[in-house]
C-alpha cells in the first residue's frame, strides 16, 4: 500500500489527528462525567471514519479497497450513534432517549454492521 498524501489525504490525516487530540483533552479534563465519555466516542468514531477514509483511499488494490470500503461505512454509522448519546447527556433538562430508543439505536447499528460486514463474503 502506498500512501499518497494529496491535499485531500493530508486534510483527511490532520482533521483526524485533531478530532483525536480534542476528544483525549476533553476526556482528561473529567473522565468520569458522561457527556465526556461520549464526546469522546464520537470523536472517535469520526477519527476512526477518517482513518478508513484515508486507507481506503490509499489501497490500490480492488480486494482491500472493499474491505476499508466496508469498513468506512460501519465508522460513518457509529458517528451518528455516539452524537446522539452525546447530545442526549449534554443537557439534562430534557431526556431526548428512552430505554427503547437506546435499544434500537443499537440493534441498528448492530444491524448495519452485520449487513455491511456478511456482503464482503457475498461475491
């Protein structure tokens, strides 16, 4: 794998290392306050689409291009997912999820997993 650093693989590389850095600052600052833990998820989760936005576009090859493909789709799903829990402990005074809402945010990202996951084994 070669990795070219064009303008756009390079902007990709440093919004990634700095989605990283801000979630570890906030995290440090109260790891234990749950708006902290979840922001910091949802950083993650968008380091780790950036990460496989930058493989996949670096991979030459078609077999493993398919894999970070795959694998992009199911960090894109999970930024959402932790923005929603995000927002929902950011302010207190309303509660945006339920029980059942949490339950079935999770059973679809568990969903569009499963499914991005069984299509590289269908060819």
């Amino acid at each position: 794998m070669s990795l070219p650093f064009d303008g756009i693989n390079l902007t990709i590389f440093i919004v990634a290392f700095l989605n990283t850095v801000l979630g570890l600052l906030v995290l440090i600052e109260q790891p234990y306050n749950p708006k902290n833990k979840y922001f910091f998820f949802f950083t993650c989760a968008a380091t780790l689409w950036g990460v496989t936005m930058f493989l996949f576009r670096a991979e030459p090859t078609a077999e493993l291009s398919i894999v970070y493909a795959r694998l992009l789709y199911i960090a894109a799903a999970a930024i959402p997912l932790f923005f929603l829990y995000f927002i929902n402990h950011f302010d207190k005074t309303t509660t945006l999820f339920s029980l059942f809402h949490r339950v079935i945010s999770i059973f679809l990202f568990i969903l569009i997993g499963y499914v991005v996951i069984s299509l590289l084994f269908i060819q």
